[in-house]
C-alpha cells in the first residue's frame, strides 16, 4: 500500500534546489519539492509526501489530523514509516 504522508521541512539543502529534508514522524528523508515552485515552501512548512515527492504544501492543522488517521489505520502506517525509515535516503 502507498500513502500520502505529512512531512515538516526542517531545512532546504544547499545547491540542490529540488530538495528539502523532511521529517514524517521523526524520520528525517531528503524529498522531492519541485512539483511545489509555485509554492515557495520553506522550514516550517507543512507537505504532502508520496513517493519521495512533496505532491502539495498543507496547513499544520491538515497534517495533524492526517497523521492521527494514518496512526489509527496501524500496521500499513508502521509499514511505510519502516520503509522510509530503510530507504536510507536522507
């Protein structure tokens, strides 16, 4: 199964334009953000993550209540946390 997961930008990694590190539920991953330009996102903002993209800017509120679903659905949340845990991707 692959889910949309909420992820927080705690940074935007220098010379490399398309990337920011994400942190999805105390996993911190490089992703994707170049299908969001028109967004300007940055620190502190909130994102929708699939397959290693960042697919649109969220408000915290949104992402919130994502998360609490995605923790009450249980084992294909631990699952996809796990693999993004084991993508070593960061």
């Amino acid at each position: 199964m692959c889910l949309g997961i909420p992820g927080e930008i705690v940074e935007l990694l220098d010379g490399q334009p398309d990337l920011a590190r994400v942190d999805v539920s105390g996993v911190r991953r490089a992703v994707n953000i170049a299908l969001l330009e028109e967004e300007r996102v940055g620190p502190g903002d909130w994102v929708l993550i699939h397959v290693g993209f960042a697919m649109s800017k969220i408000d915290e509120a949104e992402a919130r209540a994502a998360l609490d679903f995605l923790e009450s659905i249980g084992q294909a949340y631990e699952d996809e946390i796990a693999a993004l845990r084991e993508s070593g991707t960061d």
